[in-house]
C-alpha cells in the first residue's frame, strides 16, 4: 500500500486527488489530511479515508474538528506546528494543495523526509524556487508538477533532453474578461470575476485567471521548475483551453499537450507517475473540437504578466514579494476594498518599494529570510491598499 498524504485536502484540488485515491482504496494507505475552515469536510473525508491524522490550520478549529472526530480513530491537530509534523509523517506521496505562500514550509517538510511531492501549490516555487529544489535534491525527493500546463511540459520532455528545448508556450485562457472592452475592467465585479470560462476551479485562482496573476505565477514556476530562461518562456491565450502547453525543440517541432479541461488527468499522471493509468477524465472528440484557437496576450490587460518577466529578471525574492503582494491584493479585491484593476498597481507599487531596499531582495534563500521578505511585503500591500481605497 502507498502512504499518502493531501495538504490542502478541503479544497478544490484536495477532492479531486481524494475522488482518485477513493476509487482504489484497497492501494493507498492515507496518513494525513490537512485543511482550513472547513472542518466538516476535513473530518468526513479524515473519516472514510481512514486517515491517521486530520489538521486544521487554525488553532481556534480545533474543538470543533475534535468533537467532529471524536470516537474514530483519527487524531486531530491543529495550528502551524501540526501542519509541519503532518508533512514529517512518513509518506510516500504527498500532495501539496494548500492556497498561497501558506503551502511552503509544510512542502519542505514532506521533502524533507524524501517524499515524492506533487506540486500544485504553485506559490511554493515562485516564493523560494532554489530552496524548495535544493531541499528536494538534498533529500533525493522527487518533485511532480500538477499545475496542467507543468504537467504537461513534464509529459512533453519524457525521455527528451531539456538542453534540446528552444521554448516552452503555456496556454492561458484569458479568463473571464478575455473578450470584455478595456474600459470596462475598472468596474468589473467580485462575482464576474469570480467565473472561469473552462476549468471549475478555487475563487483565488479563478480571481487569478482574470487578472492572468495565475498566469503569471506559473511563467515563474516554468523558470524554475523546468531551469529554462525567461525569454524562453511564452504565454499564448487559447480559448477553449484543451492544448494546456507546448515544447517547442532545437529541431523546430512543437509538442503540444491536449486534453479535457479536468485536473484529475494532471493529478493522476502525478499520482501513478512513472505509469500511465486509467483515468476517469472525459476523452477529446477533435471532430467535434473541431477548431482551436490562439492570440497573443494584450498587455494592456493583463499588467501582471510584464510583472512576472520583470520579477524573473531580477530574482533573488522578488517572487515573494510578487506573491505576498499579490495575495493581499486578491484580498483586499474579494473584501470589496479595492477594483480589480487596482490589484496589479499595488503589486508594482510594493515591487518598486522593496527593489529600492538595500540587501532584501538579494539576501540568502532561507525559509526565515522568505517568510520575513513575504511578511513585509503584506505589510506594504496593505498600506498601498489603504492609500487607493482611501
Ligand atoms: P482552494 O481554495 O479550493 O483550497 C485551498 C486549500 O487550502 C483548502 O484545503 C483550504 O482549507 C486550505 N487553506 C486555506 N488557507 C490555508 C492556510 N492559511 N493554511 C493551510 N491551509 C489553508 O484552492 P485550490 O484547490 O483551487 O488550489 C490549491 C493550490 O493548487 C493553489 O496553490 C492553486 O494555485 C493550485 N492549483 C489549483 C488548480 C485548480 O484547478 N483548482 C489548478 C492548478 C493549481 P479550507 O477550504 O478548509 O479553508
């Protein structure tokens, strides 16, 4: 039996990796499931899977979830030193799907004990990159991508050699205000926003579809999952989202990844890898596709992308600070605080004011030095936020 793990278990990418591991219960042994807010969900699913431990990030949840488990079996936990021991549990396979920077220090845990670590907290590689694979190769841990467009690169380079890629295009749907007029941005809602036009996903990363910061993390985390150089890196907006990335080779052919839009296929192909299983994800009808379509990114619409080149370029943590930022803003946006537009301004705005301080950026990869720049980045955003709201 295969011990797993799944962080970030209540959500959307927690249920589709436990619909999988549900199927075939007879093959996973399920030490731990961690969680937020929702703590009925945690202990249900804590329940059936016959999970060792179940953990709530929040201290004040856990009476609840301990009432919730009482009499079956499973422990409950809570705060962020339960978070860390459940990612030093033993395991083998350990998904990594916890919103925001909030995903790292658990990560490094699982790493840590050498787990294989499937990857869908994306923040982990923008915020601290080079810490999170010296961790893994220290350790002789494996890293798996589960962001689709990773996935598929992943899937693209089997047996390739990475020093033959000329490019790598990931696609990006553009959003829910793909085809709206400029103009109208400014004014665009929380529910509007809020709606993806392919994939059925979390409220954060949907927001961040819109706004193409979800675009923008993973031109981040191509650079450093894949170790190729920004302009190596480019982003094509793809509609119908069913080509999720393409590698383009030395010799001139583009590999291109196709499938339905349904996370299950990069969840499994991480889950089973180095095999190819069954799945139960939808089959393309390429007759009834019928057409694919491709443009090339607006700039003047989706601000974050010129961020993410700018924050490659420079390096060091800006990624966190980009992130930080970047969270606080998709906060204060959801609390009604601020416009959507408003969000890629005070990303820039704590970019350009953390640049100017001497030593931050460019201070050592250390999980403290990380969680201390992201820390101080928050606390910009905030008072950028303050000053446009205000
Ligand atoms: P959701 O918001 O649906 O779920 C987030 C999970 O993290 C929930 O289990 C939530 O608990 C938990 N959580 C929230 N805050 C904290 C915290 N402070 N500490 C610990 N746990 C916390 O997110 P998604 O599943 O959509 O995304 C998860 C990750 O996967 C993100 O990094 C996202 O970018 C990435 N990703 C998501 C994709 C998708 O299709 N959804 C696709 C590719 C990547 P609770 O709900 O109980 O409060």
């Amino acid at each position: 039996m295969r011990r797993v793990s799944i962080f970030g278990a209540t959500g959307s990418i927690g249920q589709n990796t436990i619909d999988l591991i549900r199927r075939d219960p007879d093959a996973y042994d399920v030490i731990a499931l961690t969680g937020g807010r929702n703590i009925a969900q945690l202990a249900r699913d804590a329940i059936e899977m016959r999970a060792d431990i179940a953990v709530t990030a929040f201290d004040e949840l856990l009476p609840e979830l301990t009432a919730a488990l009482a009499g079956t079996g499973v422990v409950a936990a809570a705060g962020e030193a339960a978070l860390l021991e459940a990612g030093a549990r033993p395991a083998d396979w350990i998904m990594s799907a916890i919103v925001g920077a909030a995903g790292l220090a658990p990560g490094l845990e699982a790493l840590k004990q050498g787990a294989s670590l499937a990857l869908a907290n994306k923040e982990s590689l923008v915020c601290a990159g080079a810490l999170v694979l010296e961790t893994a190769r220290q350790n002789n841990a494996r890293l798996l991508p589960v962001d689709s467009e990773h996935s598929a690169v992943f899937q693209a380079l089997v047996g390739e050699d990475i020093s033959a890629v000329e490019r790598i295009v990931i696609t990006a749907s553009g959003g829910a205000f793909r085809d709206w007029p400029l103009e109208a941005l400014r004014n665009a809602t929380l529910e509007q926003a809020s709606s993806h036009p392919n994939w059925d996903m979390g409220q954060r990363i949907t927001i961040d579809s819109a706004s193409m910061f979800n675009k923008a993390l993973e031109v981040i985390e191509t650079r450093e999952y894949f170790g190729v150089s920004p302009r190596q890196i480019e982003v094509i907006v793809h509609p119908e989202s069913l080509i999720h990335a393409l590698v383009g080779f030395k010799d001139g052919a583009l590999m291109a990844h196709l499938g339905a839009p349904d996370m299950r296929h990069a969840i499994g192909y991480a889950l089973h890898w180095p095999d190819r299983r069954d799945l139960p994800v939808s089959r393309l009808d390429l007759a009834q596709v019928s057409q694919l379509n491709f443009r090339a990114p607006e700039h003047a619409r989706y601000p974050a992308l010129r961020l993410a080149y700018a924050v490659m370029e420079r390096g060091g943590l800006s990624g966190a600070v980009f992130n930080a930022a970047k969270e606080q803003a998709l906060d204060a946006f959801i609390a009604g605080q601020i416009g959507f537009l408003d969000m890629a301004g005070i990303v820039e705005d704590v970019l350009t004011r953390m640049e100017t301080q001497p030593g931050l950026i460019d201070a050592a990869m250390t999980l403290d030095n990380v969680m201390h720049t992201d820390q101080m980045a928050r606390h910009y955003a905030v008072e950028a936020i303050k000053q446009r709201a205000g």
